[in-house]
C-alpha cells in the first residue's frame, strides 16, 4: 500500500484547535458520535499523528463542533 505524502498537516491542526479548546480525543469522539459519526478515539488519534485520512463529513462535524472555518484545518 502506497502512502500519499501530505502537503499539508492537516491531523497536527485538529490536535492542535482540539488542544486550544482544551478537549480530550474521548471528549471530541463523543461528541462527534452524537452527531452522527462512527469514529473511534484510536481512529482519531491516527488521524492526528497523519496515519489515517478523515472522512469529509468527520471534518464537517469537527468545524462545527469546534466553531472554526476551514481554513484552519488547511494552514501551514
């Protein structure tokens, strides 16, 4: 299996807003299953250290729970 090199650090910017909102994986994972997601905190934590992508609509949920725009999760 092949990994895409990101370009952008995408996981380390939701560690990090998940950080600035003083939230917990456990707290932001469930959260984001009472919104409707499936994700795990393993699966979280994965996505953070850039081992696994997000779902598009796990990133939808993540901008709405955390209350930022998308440009956040895409900075450099």
């Amino acid at each position: 299996m092949q990994w895409i090199l990101q370009d952008v650090p995408l996981g380390r910017n939701i560690q990090t807003i998940r950080m600035e909102k003083q939230m917990t994986q456990q707290q932001v994972v469930e959260q984001l299953q009472l919104m409707g997601s499936t994700m795990s905190r393993t699966t979280l934590a994965n996505i953070e250290t850039g081992r696994r992508n997000i779902k598009a609509s796990d990133l939808k949920a993540l901008r709405t729970l955390f209350n930022v725009s998308y440009d956040e999760f895409f900075a450099e």
